[in-house]
C-alpha cells in the first residue's frame, strides 16, 4: 500500500477496503492477508483523487467520494458494477459514511463553501446538515445506535455532533493541544476515537462530554483513517434486494438501498451505468435520452400539443429522478409489488397516444383536422348572416307602408302590396315609417 488515504472493513466476510492515492485505485483483501500483496484485489481502477470511502455491510456495496473529478460514487463489492451518484455541487469531497438501516449515506465538503451532507444510498434525497461554523470538515462517522454524526474540524480545532437531521448541535471538544490536525475518527461505545496529523497519535475521549481525552497511540506517521473491527459497529440486517423470489431485487444492474423517509418508502432502486437511464418497467437498462427529444411543431393546436406533452411526461417517469445530482432515479415498489410507479400507469391506461410510436403519426393528423376549423366556421358565419338577413327583410315587409295618391286632394290609400315596396327602401329609417303629409295652402308647412 503505497499510499492509503481511505479505509473500511466488511466484519461479517473478514475483508478490508482502502483507496490508493498514488495508483488512483480501491483494492480490497482479507484481513488475515491483507500483508501479501498478491492477495490484495484491485477493484476499482481509473479513479482521480478517492479520498473517502465507506462500506454497505448489508447489500454488498462500496461508496467513495473522488475529489478529483467531485463526484460520489457506488459500486458493488467485486467492483464489477459501478455508477456515480452525485455530481454537482460538490468542491472537496473528503470522508463518507452510510446507514444501510435507514438507506442514508453522509459525507463532508471541506470546499469554499463547506458544509456536510446527506442523501439517499442511492443519490436521492440530498440534503445540507451543517453549513454555518464550519471550515474543514475532515472525517466524519456515524452512531447509528444513539443516531449521532460526528466530525471534526481541522482548522477550527473542534469536535461537534449533530443528530441525522441536522439538528442537536453540539461541540464536544475545542482544543489546540489535541485536535491540531484532526483528520480522521470513529466512534465505539462510549468513547470517540480520531487521528492527528500533527501529533501523529490517536486519541480518545468521552462521545457524551467530550471529556477524558486519552492518548490511545502515538509516533504514528500519517494516521490518515482508523476503523474499529468489531460486529456492533455494524448490525445485521435484512438485504432487501434479495428477500424476494427475484435476485437483486429484479435489477438488471444495481440495486440500492432506497431512502427510509415514511413507512411507504421502497425499499430499494434499482439503477444504471452511467450512460444509461431505467426503462418503462424500471427494472432494466436502456441506452441514452435520445427518445425524449421530441420537439413540437410550431403550428400544432392545443389540442396537438396536450397530446406531445403527455407522451413526455409519461417517458419521464422511466427516468431515475435526477436532482440537482442528473443520477435520480425513479422509486419502484418492494419485490411483493411488481407495479410500476402509479403515475406511469395511470398515464398509459387513460390516454392511449401517451406511447412514443404514436408521436409521429398523431401529431400531423391532429394539426389537418385543425386546419378545417376556420373554413366551417366562415360556412356557419355565412348562414348565419343570410338568414339574419331573409328575417330582417320580412320583418321590414310587415312594419313599412306604402303611400298612393289618387288626386291632388287630401286623399289617402294605405296599401301592402310588394310593387309599392320601393317607398319604404329608399327611408333612412329602419324602424316605423309616418305616412307624409300634403300641404294644402301656403300657411300650412306639413308639420303638426
């Protein structure tokens, strides 16, 4: 071991896990035989900088955080299988620690902006516990009895503790003498043990008080992690990617540990290599993003568009959920549950053009019977206007009348026949026409 930042064991398989700086791998050997090097197993290779490192004693896998190309990543215990999880909105990655109970894992950011964090075992679910008062978050571990996170900070000289939501916080210890340089620790019973690059031992103290700090080695060179070996540090419990009939949970590549969150929560996801993304059944692995790309034509009605939209929100459901993370993958039901996610069934039972062979055929179809709107609507716009015309004309019939006189003398005929209708035309009026009157002397002008 040329140069091993990172460390964890498996107690119930007897094996040791560390990163190598200098050679960029994971390799793995037990314990017993961890001194010969042709027993020692590359697991990982091609990494940049894996500084951080936790084992998920329960389902088989191994995380590590990689502050070279600032990532999280998971992998199975053979590392045949591997994908990263977390990509985004990370600076300095350093140590990483899982809850295989609950399906959390927890990891520290000595970055710019440096905080520590936690987020689903299978990168969903992020969230920041500890982001004010801290500036070099090295090592962190968990009390997974008392539900306690525990780190240390190398520039502030602290030891602190918070619970698994964040809250709680507390500072054990602050001391220059004893956290000069605190790099790594690790918590068993009642005492809490870390290591100090500056005064190159180990040291212990009470987890409760902080008090009772002990010297436990010293003249060490480089104490860079420490572990406790022992089967309390990690309880048993049931993988639930293999209780069922179907082996790996059903999964065609990784299945992970989901997030407890409520008592509805699934108990695992399944995931992908990077590069590819779940299908339909959530199940298996399908190549790219490419059949999301569907783009929709300017022209297209509403009724055109509402139907592309929900072909894409349908497709979106085979996606794992991706979080600010890009590797989120969508929950699916324990193997007692074969149903896919309900909103993806309900969308294809409901609407059957929600499948993507159907977007070519059905959008140009759509669109041509929405051509024919506007060419009806001017054929019921017309007949409307006609017979709006034919009822004000009769209507015009019956309410004008027509005047004839047969001598000059005051005389007059009311007559309705249809040849004497051109009197009643050239009116400006349109409602009642007054029949005219006839002067009969100078004096008199026509008017009342």
């Amino acid at each position: 071991m040329t140069n091993a930042v990172a460390l964890d064991v498996d107690v119930a398989t007897n094996k040791m896990f560390w990163s190598d700086l200098y050679h960029r791998k994971i390799y793995s050997a037990y314990i017993n035989k961890a001194n010969d090097s042709s027993q020692q197993l590359t697991l990982l290779e091609a990494l940049h900088s894996p500084e951080g490192l936790a084992v998920d004693w329960v389902h088989k896998n191994i995380y590590w955080t990689d502050s070279g190309n600032k990532s999280i990543s998971v992998a199975t215990g053979d590392g045949s299988k591997r994908k990263m999880l977390i990509v985004t909105e990370l600076s300095e990655p350093r140590a990483i620690a899982v809850d295989p109970h609950q399906g959390f894992m927890y990891w520290s950011d000595w970055g710019d902006q440096a905080k520590i964090e936690k987020a689903g075992m299978n990168g969903v679910d992020r969230q920041v516990l500890v982001s004010e008062h801290i500036e070099w978050p090295n090592g962190i571990t968990l009390d997974l009895s008392n539900r306690r996170l525990y780190w240390v900070d190398s520039k502030l000289h602290l030891l602190s503790s918070v619970d698994f939501n964040g809250d709680n916080r507390r500072v054990l210890l602050s001391s220059h003498r004893h956290l000069g340089h605190p790099f790594a620790l690790t918590v068993f019973q009642d005492r809490i043990y870390w290591t100090d690059l500056e005064d190159e031992a180990i040291y212990s103290a009470n987890r409760l008080t902080g008090n009772d700090v002990a010297k436990v080695a010293e003249h060490l060179n480089n104490p860079l992690d420490l572990v406790v070996f022992h089967e309390q540090r990690q309880p048993k419990a049931p993988d639930t990617c293999n209780i069922g009939s179907l082996p790996n949970g059903g999964c065609e590549y990784l299945c992970l540990k989901a997030p407890q969150i409520t008592d509805h929560s699934p108990k695992y996801t399944c995931a992908c290599p990077d590069g590819m993304e779940l299908g339909p059944d959530m199940r298996r692995c399908v190549t790219g993003k490419s059949r999301l790309n569907t783009t929709v034509p300017a022209t297209t009605t509403t009724t055109a568009s509402t139907t592309l939209m929900t072909t894409t929100r349908h497709l979106a459901t085979a996606e794992p959920p991706q979080k600010p993370k890009g590797t989120s993958t969508e929950l699916l039901r324990t193997p007692a549950s074969t149903s896919t996610p309900t909103s993806s069934s309900s969308t294809s039972q409901t609407s059957p053009s929600t499948h993507t062979p159907l977007l070519g055929p059905l959008a140009p179809s759509s669109i041509h019977k929405e051509s024919n709107v506007p060419i009806h609507a001017t054929v019921v716009i017309g007949l409307l206007c006609t017979g709006a015309y034919l009822v004000w004309r009769n209507w015009r019939r019956k309410n004008t009348k027509s005047m004839n006189f047969d001598n000059p003398v005051y005389r007059k005929t009311t007559e309705d026949d249809d040849d004497e209708i051109h009197i009643g035309r050239h009116s400006e009026s349109i409602g009642h026409v007054y029949p005219a009157r006839v002067a009969l002397s100078q004096e008199d002008d026509g008017y009342p």
